[in-house]
C-alpha cells in the first residue's frame, strides 16, 4: 500500500510521454487543478465537516490576484492616489494567489465561525457573490466583463535552462500534477498531526472537543487559511493555464462542482477528492462529442446520484470497506 | 474551594438556572439530584466554561473562572465528563485518551498515566488503536472517565455517569467513581439515579425547575420525605 500512491503519481507523470495527445493532457490539466480544488475543499467540508459554499471564492481569487500580479495593474484608490504595479513574474502572482487567498480565508474564518449550520453556509455563499460583484464592476482594476486577457503563462526556472515559460501542454500539465502532489502532502501532514485529531474531534463533538479544551474557533481558521491558500494556488494555475479570468470563476456552479467531487469520492479521506475529482473532471469531457450536449449532463446527474445511492460515504471509504469484507 | 454565589444561567430563553448557589470542598463527592430539566447539566457546563453565566460568581480557590474559556478552566484543573456522547468515536482509543491530556506538557507524566488508564481498565489496553466508536456503551463510559482523569483534575465532574449502561455496569461506574474520590480528587456529580447519589454523597443539593430546593448531606437528602416522595419512589 504504502508504494501504490507513488505508482499512481509515476504513472500520472508518464501520461504526457505515452499520449502526447495535446487535447488528452488538455483535459488532464484541467481536472488536475479541479482536484486541487476539491482537496482543499475536503480539508474544510471533509475533515471540519462545516459546508463552505464560497470555496469557488478563493480560487477565484487567486486567479485574479496572479493575473492581476503579473498583468501589473493602474488603479485610482481616491483622494487623488493611485496604485500602480508594474507587470511582476509569474511566480511572485503564484505565491500573491496563495497570500491573498489565505488572507481572505482568515478574515472569513474568523467572521463565519461565529456560527454553525445553515447559517456558516449563507455567509459563505454570500462571501463568493460579494466577491463576483466586485470583479464584475470593479472595471479599473478587473475590466469587469471585458475579462483580463493575455495572461502569461507560469514561467519556471529550471536548473541549466534558465527561466523557461512552461507554454507546452505536458509541461503545465507536470506543474500541475507537482502542485497537486504538494497540495496532496500538506494537507496530509496537517491531518495526520495533533491539528488534525482536534478536527475530527469537533467534527464529531464539537461539545465535547471544547470540554477537553481543543480551542476550536481558533483550530478552524486555521483550516479555513490553508484551504483557502490552497485553493487559491489551483486559481493561479487557471489563470495561466487559460490566460483569461472573468467574472464567472467566481459562479457557484465551480464551488458546486468541488462539492460533488469531494462528497462523491468520500470527504474526510485523503484520496476521496483526488478519486471524486478525476472522475467527475473527466466525465464532462468523456462524453463530449459521444452524447448529445442535451444528455450529457443526463448522465452527469445520474453518475452521481447513483455514487451517492450506493456508496453514501463516497467511493473511497466504500472500496475500502467492500475490500475489507473480502480479506 | 469551588462556589457557586447566585448563578444564573440561560440558552437565550428563560433561564436555565436561576440563583443557584453552592459549594464543593476539597476532596469531597458532593451529588446534584434533579428531574430532567431541572439545570444540573446547566450547572456544569457552566462550571467548564460550556456556558456562559449571566449572573453570579464561580470562584476556584478564590480564583473568579465565571466566563473562562474551557481551556482556560481545564488548566486550573477542573476535569468535564459530558453527557451523551462521551467518546469521539472516528479516534482511536489511545487518541481519545491523549485528548484528555491536550493541556499537558510533561510528556513523561502522560505516557505513565496513559500506563496507569491501561492498568485500570484492561479492555481499554486491549482496544488501544481501535477506534472508540466501536467500543460497547460500558467501555466508551470507562475511556471518557479516563480521559477526564489524564488532565490530572483537582476537580472531576460527571455528568449521568450511569445513563444508558446495564445494571451491572452502573454498579462497576459508581465503584469507579468512588474510587477517584477516594485516591484524593473532588467529585461533583450529576445523577439522574437519587438513591445511589445519595448514598454515595457527602453531601448534596436537589434542583427543581433551575432552583436550588434543598441541600445537605447525602444522608439528610435520602431522609428527607420530599426527596423520597419525589424521587426514590416512596
């Protein structure tokens, strides 16, 4: 067991080698970074058990903090000052993707933990609404509609290459899949360290967490930071993957789409967003050109009601039992 | 050296708890006795820091801890073994055992006590990694009062400790509970079964709709004609 996972990423970065098909690791990348996406979704929903549904907001926002890093921007900021940055590398958008990201989460956590429940999911939908308002009005600094375009593509230096702009589709598709990895392994050490206990604790108890003195305000903004940090790193890699943000990353359906990922491949386990998200990050593109456009979110429906049907704890957690019962 | 002066207490309606005063002195098993609703629970979570007074003081050795955070109140050596759902059952046992010991630093002294849990209580030893949730109701009472003793309490307070569990176990759960008195800590219980708390008391005081109705020892109460009309059934 303890090799399978290294396989499994082996035979992941030998994919671009044995199909050098441009539109195969199109569809990779961008399940790739959807799984990102839902792995930081899952440390929230799956291991805090509190339902964000503004997730989507950090991932925007860090597509536009990158953009917007690398793009350099002009803005008036009132009483006669204007803020000016200049076009900065890609990599320092990556790691302001990442710090704006955590800061958003912060402020977030630190509101939204207040309260449990339905109402913790109102403020973070509204949070992401909040958020698609400025980007869709804010014309100065995010040409609201009009989109920011042209965005560079991530640059990496590499030892003896200098820097290099990874522009080819298997080279974002490793960077992709080594953020990924990363993305995979922190949240592992967090999970698997006394932070992590202190979650699942109040996930089950929050009560009786409390009673034993597990600070549990302050254990949850830190899991809302670093899934927001997270999220916000898949968000700058959209953003130069595509080179284009607009308005619509902020749309719950991408939040919606992570919940499904996370829920169908069985929150609370490390490999359950990484199964859920490459199965329902490939089935849209699986079907395309084999079902009518009309069915095919049809199918889309019915795959995952018949996942939740059968495996309510997500796939995950699932295999692992029926395996279990046949040893 | 722990007092309650005019606690109030309330979930945002009407009071849960009204003016309740007590008092629980060093070493002693003093037993809350009440029907449902009556604000025993109240009484602790308020004590742990669960809840927030409205009114009154706690003092702890003449320390003020009214409104502390819970983690604020374990250090200063007050233990809470809740109702209900006494385990996290997705942790193992071990885990749920070094919870109770979350405050703690002297890593040494935890593995010793951990040992000691472990001799107390064998099946614990046997179920060490398996997660709790799938220990049966006596032993998942038998790991939440160990975990409550691995922060070292002064003060332990239990909360129904013999709810839900077959007679024999009740028994087995009140010899325990005797026993931790006995090896010098401060019980404060709560207990839905008057007749063992009273027996078991030394003294006790009897809630009624968030009031405090009568006190005295655990003799006094058992021949008090209202406490046996109400509560141990004639």
């Amino acid at each position: 067991m303890s090799n399978a996972p290294w396989a499994f990423v082996a035979a992941l970065a030998a994919v671009p080698v044995l199909v050098p098909n441009p539109y195969v690791l199109a569809v990779l990348t961008l399940a790739g970074i959807f799984v990102i996406g839902a792995i930081s979704l899952n440390l929230l929903l799956g291991y805090t058990g509190q339902l964000s549904l503004g997730h989507g907001a950090f991932f925007g926002l860090g597509a536009y903090a990158s953009a917007l890093t690398s793009l350099g921007f002009d803005i008036g900021i009132g009483f006669g000052l204007r803020l000016r940055v200049d076009p900065q590398p890609v990599w320092l958008g990556f790691l302001m993707a990442i710090l704006v990201a955590c800061a958003f989460g912060w402020m977030l956590g630190r509101l939204a933990f207040r309260v449990r429940g339905a109402y913790f999911v109102i403020i973070t939908i509204c949070f992401a609404q909040v958020l698609r308002m400025v980007a869709l009005n804010w014309v100065e600094l995010t040409q609201g509609p009009m989109a920011l375009i042209s965005i560079p593509p991530v640059s990496l230096w590499l030892p003896g290459l200098g820097v290099v702009p990874l522009v080819t589709k298997a080279q974002t598709y490793w960077l992709v899949l080594a953020v990924g990895v990363l993305a995979f392994l922190l949240v592992r050490q967090l999970v698997e360290s006394r932070i992590g206990r202190a979650l699942i604790a109040l996930r089950s108890n929050e009560a009786l967490a409390r009673s034993v003195g597990i600070p549990v305000t302050h254990y949850l903004v830190v899991a809302a930071v670093v899934s927001a940090g997270i999220a916000g790193a898949a968000g700058s890699l959209f953003a130069h993957y595509m080179g284009i943000v607009d308005p619509d990353v902020f749309m719950f359906i991408y939040t919606v789409t992570m919940v499904i990922m996370v829920v169908t491949g069985g929150k609370g386990t490390l490999w359950g967003p990484v199964v859920g998200g490459l199965i329902f990050g490939l089935i849209p593109d699986l079907l395309r050109g084999r079902a009518a456009p009309e069915l095919q979110w049809v199918i889309y429906g019915v795959a995952m009601i018949l996942f939740v049907m059968f495996l309510p704890r997500g796939i995950v957690p699932g295999v692992q039992s029926l395996l279990r019962r046949r040893a | 050296m722990l007092r309650l002066d005019g606690l109030s207490v309330g979930y945002g309606g009407p009071l849960a708890l009204q003016d309740l005063s007590l008092e629980v002195r060093d070493g002693e098993l003093v037993s809350l006795i009440g029907a449902n609703g009556a604000g025993k629970s109240t009484t602790l979570k308020a004590i742990s820091g669960l809840l927030k007074p409205q009114a009154g003081r706690i003092t702890w050795g003449g320390e003020a801890i009214g409104g502390l955070s819970p983690r604020a109140v374990i250090a200063r050596g007050i233990a809470h073994c809740p109702e209900g759902r006494r385990v996290f059952p997705q942790l193992s046992v071990r885990e749920n055992l070094e919870m109770g010991a979350l405050l703690r630093r002297d890593h040494g002294g935890i593995a010793a006590d951990l040992a000691a849990m472990c001799d107390r209580f064998p099946r614990l030893r046997e179920r060490l990694s398996q997660a709790a949730g799938t220990l049966s109701g006596g032993e998942q009472q038998m790991l939440a009062i160990a975990r409550a003793l691995m922060s070292r309490p002064r003060l332990v307070m239990f909360d129904e400790p013999s709810l839900g569990l077959a007679p024999s176990l009740v028994e087995q759960v009140f010899a325990i509970v005797r026993e931790i008195r006995a090896k010098g800590t401060t019980v404060l219980m709560v207990e839905q079964n008057a007749m063992a708390a009273l027996q078991m008391a030394d003294r006790a005081y009897l809630l009624e709709a968030g009031q405090l109705v009568q006190a005295g020892t655990g003799a006094e109460l058992l021949a008090s004609p209202e406490v046996r009309a109400a509560y141990l059934g004639g």
